[in-house]
C-alpha cells in the first residue's frame, strides 16, 4: 500500500537503470531586482513579487523598467543577455522583482535643482520613485508630467503650460536598495497567502499557465543560502514541477578575498556545497569587450539553453556547452592578474570538477562544461546526474507526463484508460526518439509489481517510464597513425 495518500498525477526520479557508469517550448524564470521605481503606477502594475512576462527589451522597460547597473538592479543582466546580446535574442523569460519601492525606500526626501528648456527638465537617477515626483506649488498631470530615458539614464520632466519656467525644485523619495537582503531574495509564503522571492515561484502555473523549468537568480545565486533555496525551489513547485537551475562562484569569497584562480574556485565550490545534480554552476564571470558589460555564467548558460531547446521543438535533449556566447574574454574582477585559460585547461581543471566556463574556441567564444554540479570526474555518481542535459530531459518528461495526465485525475482507471495513457506516453517518447533525444528502447510500462490491490483499491497507480537520454558527442578522438604502404605508389613494379 502507499504510504501517502495521492490525489492528481505525479512522477518520481527512480533509481538509474545503466549498464555502465562510464565518464564518458522552455520557460525561463529569473529571480531578483528591478528598477520598478522607474515605472509610473508600479503600486497598480502587478510588478513585485510576482511572476511577469517579458517578451523583449521594450517591454521589459515598460513593464519593470531596466538599468545599466546590474549589481543594484540584476534582472537587467537578464534582459539584456536575452533581448540585447548582439549575436540573437531569445524569450519570453519571466522575472520576478522583489524590489518593493513602498517598502525598500530611503526615509529622507531627496530634493534636485532642476532648469527647464523649451518645457523640459531632467536629472540623472535609476534610484527616484517615479510616482512621488513632485515640484512645490505645481500640481502633477496638470502643470507638468514625469517620465524616464532608458537610453540615457535620466528622469524627464515636462512642463505643460507656461507657469514652470526656469530653475526650480523637485523632491522625490529614493528607493533603498541596501534593504534588499539575502532574505528578501529567498522569499516565501505566508499563512495568510503572501508570496515573495522564491516563493512566488508558485504562482507562475496558477497565473499564466506556465511550468519553470530552467532558473536563474544573477549575482545572489553566488549566496550558498540562496543556492540551497535554489534546490529546494526547483525540487517541487506547486507539489508537481520539476526545474534546473544555473548558478556561479563569487568573484569574492564571504571574508572578502578573491576566488580569481581555478584552485581557489574549486575550493569554494567543495567548501560551500554547490554540488547539486539538479544545477550547473559557472566561473569566471565574463566581459563583452565592446561595451564593457560583464555577464554570470549562469545567465548566458540560459540563454544558449533557450536558444538550443528552440532547435529541437522545446524538447531540452542536447547541452549548452560548446555554445556561442557574447562575450570577448573571461572576467576575474578589478585589478586581477589573471590572463585567463584555454579549452585544455577549463577541461582538466574545471569541467572535471563539475564547473562550467566560457573559453575561445573554433574561433569564437563558447560555454563550455556541460556537467552537473554533482559530477566530478572519476567518483561514483548516479549516471543521471553526469550531464546537465540528461537531467532536464528527465525533468522534462516528468513535467509532460504530470501535465497531460491531469484531466484523467478521477476518471474510472479501466482498461481502456490505462491503454490509451500508455498509448499516448509512448507516442510522446517515439517522438522524442525519432528527434534524437532519447535512444530506441525508452518506453512506458505498467507493472503488476508496482500495482497491489491495495493500492489499486486506493486508486494509486504507478507507471514506469525507463528513458535513455542520447548522450552528447563530449570528445572525439582520432587516431592517426603513420603507415610505410603508400611508399609502394612511388615505386614503379617490376
């Protein structure tokens, strides 16, 4: 009999079935802060601790504004890895912004000399609540309207009629971006149903129909706590959902010294625990030369993911490693004197580690790594959790099969549905295998072994669906050698 009562369709990771242990349409959420200040009825908007869809970078202004300074406001590393990345963008994403300017604000009125041209004053800020602009003696809408310049930066101010001329005054609240803490970005859910941080996480099935299965959390992924959040968040969303997640090692370590070496990244990786089969982790972080920007790992690890699920019709079967990235070195932080690594060296001293990287390579640069968290060459691990990609695509079936199963939840489980449940799996898995996903023999079956009468009295039952996903190509090697038979074409025979 089982041993918990079950009302709905699940699925369970069971044990590995291998012969060897060799070592041989996706929805994206990010977790983090944005500059929702910076939108005009942000309060009304739905923009704080919910999950909102982003569809490219204009939308993504209106929605919950964007700023070039990422270590305050992360999502913008996210929006702009996806919609501004030079090679090809790549969405939707959701976001959900934990910033909430009614609360994260500066107690203080912040006050600007502004002067008005041709009807119009601006400053520079990405820190104003927009909403609580005002100019002593005018009245908001009427004499004069607010609005901000994502391209330069700055707050604009219009007058609308000739009473503003001049220098005048205008105070505004800031928002307080040193009360975001690690706890603000962990969230949860309250009794009386607040969702925040990670815990609004539930609310991305309910609201838009959506399921998570890759997330990402740009800078405070380098937090362990918010790292084991991570695992716990992508383990059962809404009690069904299973996700992957990317994650990175600091550029510095809790006490403030630099993890700028392979050794030390290895470490830090060892000492804080990042070794979750569900996740892949990246160091160093990464520069795009021309505009100077700096990427995470994980970040550029999603997009390449999106952008290769793409290619195979959302279904998640071949690795982000080896993927073209925006990028034109590797970034240690300030001051370093690393000059960085080549392939050779991300493989032996990385990618056997379980670390993912960035290198140039086939001349450009590509992610490359491509192993679990978990994986660390020459240790015994479960075979599912040796590639990134063997992972998401279990997850992957698990979250199809929960999904199409649902309607059948309460039906009479007779003959006929059982048949068409197991008809209707297994048509799903020989297209995944007529894709190239999985290899010939993955199949869903129904036990006898696995089905008792209690259970079955209970209306428990189980379904088994041993998969193979395709393993990826992760060396090649030739193997030339030299032959003395061609020198008889140079002599003539006799």
């Amino acid at each position: 009999m089982a041993n918990v009562y079950k009302h709905g369709a699940y699925a369970e990771l069971g044990t590995s079935i291998a012969q060897s242990a060799v070592q041989s349409g996706t929805v994206a959420v990010y977790v983090g802060v944005a500059p929702v200040n910076l939108v005009q009825g942000y309060a009304d908007a739905e923009v704080v601790n919910l999950p909102v869809k982003i569809n490219n970078f204009t939308d993504a202004q209106k929605k919950i504004g964007y700023s070039e300074n990422w270590s305050n406001f992360t999502l913008g590393e996210a929006i702009a890895a996806h919609f501004d990345n030079g090679l090809e963008n790549i969405g939707p994403i959701y976001c959900i912004n934990v910033l909430d300017p009614d609360t994260h604000r500066k107690a203080e009125v912040t006050n600007a000399s502004i002067t008005f041209t041709n009807n119009v004053a601006e400053f520079a800020s990405d820190t104003a609540i927009l909403d609580t602009v005002t100019i002593e003696n005018y009245i908001k809408d009427t004499d004069f309207t607010v609005d901000y310049n994502f391209t330069t930066g700055k707050v604009i101010v219009t007058a609308l009629n000739e009473k503003i001329t001049g220098t005048v005054t205008a105070a505004y609240f800031e928002v307080d971006l040193s009360k975001i803490t690690t706890e603000t970005i962990i969230g949860g859910v309250t009794a009386n149903g607040e969702y925040t941080g990670f815990g609004a996480l539930q609310l991305l099935y309910q609201r838009e129909n959506q399921v998570c299965n890759l997330l990402g959390c740009p800078k405070y992924s380098e937090i362990p706590e918010v790292y084991a959040k991570m695992i716990s968040a992508c383990s059962e969303m809404n009690g069904h959902w299973k996700a992957f997640f990317t994650a990175d090692i600091p550029e510095l370590d809790a006490e403030g010294a630099k993890v700028d070496t392979k050794e030390k990244a290895k470490t830090w990786r060892t000492t804080n625990g990042y070794n979750s089969e569900r996740s892949e982790i990246f160091w160093p972080q990464f520069q795009d030369v021309t505009t100077g920007r700096i990427f995470h790992g994980s970040v550029l690890a999603i997009v390449a993911y999106m952008k290769t699920d793409f290619e195979h019709d959302s279904v998640p079967f071949e690795s982000s490693s080896n993927k073209e990235v925006p990028i034109g070195k590797q970034y240690f932080g300030p001051e370093t004197t690393n000059q960085g690594f080549d392939q050779i060296t991300a493989t032996a001293d990385l990618n056997a580690y379980g670390i993912s990287t960035a290198v140039f390579w086939g001349g450009k640069w590509v992610l490359w790594g491509g192993n679990t968290a978990k994986y660390q060459f020459g240790k015994d691990i479960d075979p599912r959790a040796i590639d990134c990609h063997y992972m998401r695509m279990l997850f992957h079936c698990m979250n199809g099969f929960q999904r199409r199963q649902a309607t059948n939840i309460d039906k009479p489980f007779n003959i006929q549905l059982k048949d068409s449940i197991i008809n209707e799996e297994q048509e799903i898995l020989d297209t995944y295998i007529a894709q190239g996903g999985l290899l010939p023999g993955s199949e869903i079956i129904f036990l006898a072994s696995d089905n008792s009468t209690t259970d079955m009295i209970n209306g428990d039952f189980v379904f088994q669906l041993p998969v193979s996903v395709t393993p990826r190509a992760k060396s090649l090697t030739g193997k030339v050698a030299y032959t003395d038979a061609g020198l008889k074409s140079l002599v003539e025979e006799a």
